[in-house]
C-alpha cells in the first residue's frame, strides 16, 4: 500500500515528518519527489506562455489583486 509523507532532509538522513506504519527492519522503497510550492504546481494549466517567476510576480504583485482595494478619498 503506498502513503506519501512529507520529510526533511537532515545531516545525511531523510526524517518523516509523522510516524511511518512500518516495523523495524522493514524495507521499503523511496521515491523522491523535492515539495514545490503553489504556483510551481499550477504554472501551465491556463495556457500560461510566460516564465514562472512572472506569473508568481502577477499572483502576489498587490497592484493585480482581485477586487482592487478601495480608493482613498
């Protein structure tokens, strides 16, 4: 039965981030798949042509936030 958890990587030695279901001595099989954050995962879906690091720029630019704050009398 697969799981997927996360775990950090520390002096040499991969640590779970939560108890593993497993006994001692059991053997198992890693993959390794680095955590990307949000806009890495999403970057493509919409047909998007530009680079990733302008589309984190319009995700978190105040100026495109959604609606647009009030206008200051």
């Amino acid at each position: 039965m697969p799981i997927t958890v996360e775990a950090v990587y520390e002096n040499g030695v991969l640590k779970p981030m939560q108890p593993l279901p497993l006994q001692e001595h059991d053997r198992v099989r890693i993959t390794i798949q680095a955590k990307t954050d949000w806009i890495q995962e999403t970057y493509g879906i919409c047909g998007w042509t530009g680079s990733a690091e302008e589309a984190e720029r319009l995700a978190t630019d105040p100026e495109f936030d959604f609606p647009p704050p009030p206008e200051e009398p």
